[in-house]
C-alpha cells in the first residue's frame, strides 16, 4: 500500500510539472503575439466617436488591469496564475462583459459529449474489429476490412467531414450539416430537444468515429499479431481449448492493456480534436469558440480555452497512471 501511495504521489508530482510547464507557455505565446488585444479593443471603441487623448489612456489602462496585462512580464504572470487558482480568467474581450467562465461553460458541455462519446465508439469498434482481424488473420472478409480501414487511415479530418456533410447535407439530405440543436427549441431534458442534439450530432461523430477507428484498428492487429505467437497461446492451441476462448482470455484481453492507455490520451486530447469538427459542422463547441476567440483576437478567451485543455489532457494522464497497476499488476510502483 505504502509502494502505491508513493507511486501516486509521484505521478501527482508529474500531473504539476506538465500543468505548469504548459500553462506557463501557453502565457508565454499569448503574451508574445504580434497583436495588442488592449489597444484592438481601445481601437474598435474609439472609432465610433472622437475622444480625447487623456480619456483614452483611461481606458486603456483600465482595460490593462481588468485583463490582468498591467505591470511587468512577472507581474503579468502572477496575476494570470492567481486567476488560473481561481478559475477566473476576467471578462471576455469579444463577448464584454461575459465572463471567459461563462462563455466556455456554455461550449464545454457540447465538446465533452460528442468527442468523448465519439472516441470510445472508435477505441470500441476498432479494437474489437482489429483483434478479429489479428487473431483470424486467414479470414477473408477480416482483410478487406483491413484494406478498407488502410484506405481510410491516411484521409485527413476535414476531407472525411465535407464528404459526410456532401452526401448527407445534398445529395442525401436525411441529416443536419449544421449547428449543435434547432434554434426555435428551449434546452431542456425533453424527447424533442435531445432527438435534436442526437441528430445534429451524428455526422460530426461520425466524422470523429472514421477517422479515430483506423488507429485503434492498426494498432490492435498488431498487437494481437504478436501475441498469438506466444508460447502459451500456442499451448493453449495444441491442448485443444475452444478458439473463442483462446481470443477472448488469453489474446484480446492482454493485448487490450496498452490500448487503455491511449483511451485515457485520447480522452483527455478530445479539446484538440474539436477545432477541425466543430468548425465544420458549425458546432457550438470548445473548437469553434477558440476559432472565434482567435480571430476576435480575445486574449482572455484563448487563453482560458488553452488553460483548460492543458489541464484536461494532463489530468486524463494522470488518472490513468494511478489507475493503471490496479489493472495490471505487472506494472513496477518504483
């Protein structure tokens, strides 16, 4: 017990070297980009109106010390990290006065749900058609599906999602290209809303699904490929126990242990893949609202979107290294 506490702690030393070491950075390319968000947003508010000089360096510097860019490089910093403690990351410079909390609370439900729910259908589905494929590897229809899934792998996310949105949105128009849910609806638990979402959601989820399958597809051939030339699956062969028995107790579930690792990395990276999707099918997400953020130039948006994806994909690494041992007891505590 006292080995696992230890290992714990350890991991939980690393979780908060990589949190620091990427948020610090992600201030760090924020604070050295070419563009002011201070003097933008002095820019687009004195250009509905002459104003004079002193009243505009008012503004400017009020502006300084609501986002926190006021002072020295430091002073900057410390300021930032307070607000990180906090979960304050001040108003939004686009959206103002919206709090930077409110805006992603709003986005963060819509990413988690479709890009969560797409990814363990992927690391489901490919998998289990990958472990069939590696074990019968003599059987017909497993190699064109291995063609098949070969093919897809190299396609990149955007050509996949245009493809869904031109056979689905036109030439087959039976699904919505576009948005979260329908407008004229009120959000709420309802049979009408949720069909909504559901639909809405499907062919940036299966966007998400074709592209993400091929990976656990490949990687999991391989895997299996290797483990059923073990001694003792060969043993297991010659004394004659059942084939399924031999794949599903002895093959897949050993070769499954590597793949739960990078389940947890795929969880935890499910805010970089929103960008692509999500700008796509114009989805109410994480990935659409740092495009926006982007192109507003809204420094605190951007920087509470990074903060929180940093932390999200840190933290689904730790949690699958403190949990990892229980699942495998091979694993070393040292």
């Amino acid at each position: 017990m006292n080995g696992y506490l230890t290992y714990v702690a350890k991991r939980f030393g690393q979780f908060i070297f990589v949190v620091f070491t990427g948020v610090t950075l992600a201030f760090l390319i924020a604070h050295f980009s070419p563009v002011d968000p201070i003097e933008q947003t002095v820019s687009l508010l004195t250009n509905f109106g002459s104003t004079d000089p002193r009243t505009v360096e008012i503004l400017r510097q009020s502006l300084r010390e609501l986002y926190g860019t006021d002072g020295s490089l430091l002073d900057q910093y410390l300021t930032f990290w307070g607000r990180v403690i906090r979960g304050d990351f001040g108003p939004s410079l686009s959206a103002f006065p919206t709090p930077v909390m409110t805006i992603i609370g709003r986005a963060l439900p819509w990413t988690v749900g479709l890009l969560t729910l797409a990814t363990i259908i992927s690391w489901v589905v490919g998998n289990t058609l990958g472990a069939i494929a590696g074990y019968f590897r003599n059987n017909r229809a497993m190699k064109v599906v291995g063609v098949l899934v070969m093919a897809m792998q190299p396609i990149p996310t955007y050509i996949t999602g245009l493809t869904l949105v031109i056979v689905f949105g036109f030439l087959w128009p039976i699904l919505p290209i576009s948005g979260g849910a329908q407008l004229n609806l009120d959000p709420a638990m309802t049979w009408t809303y949720v069909q909504s979402v559901i639909t809405h959601g499907t062919l940036p989820a299966l966007t998400l699904v074709l592209v993400g399958m091929g990976g656990w597809f490949i990687a999991m051939r391989s895997l299996v490929s290797n483990i059923v030339t073990d001694d003792y699956v060969v043993y297991a062969e010659l004394g004659g126990v059942p084939s399924r028995t031999i794949f599903s107790q002895y093959v897949a579930r050993n070769a499954m242990l590597p793949q739960i690792t990078g389940l947890a990395l795929s969880l935890g990276n499910v805010f970089g893949g929103a960008v692509i999707v999500e700008f796509i099918f114009n989805y109410p997400g994480i990935g659409k609202l740092m495009v926006a953020g982007i192109y507003a130039g809204d420094y605190s948006l951007v920087l509470g979107v990074t903060t929180i994806s940093i932390i999200a994909v840190a933290a689904a690494v730790f949690l699958i290294d403190i949990l990892y041992p229980l699942i495998d007891p091979r694993v070393k505590l040292g």
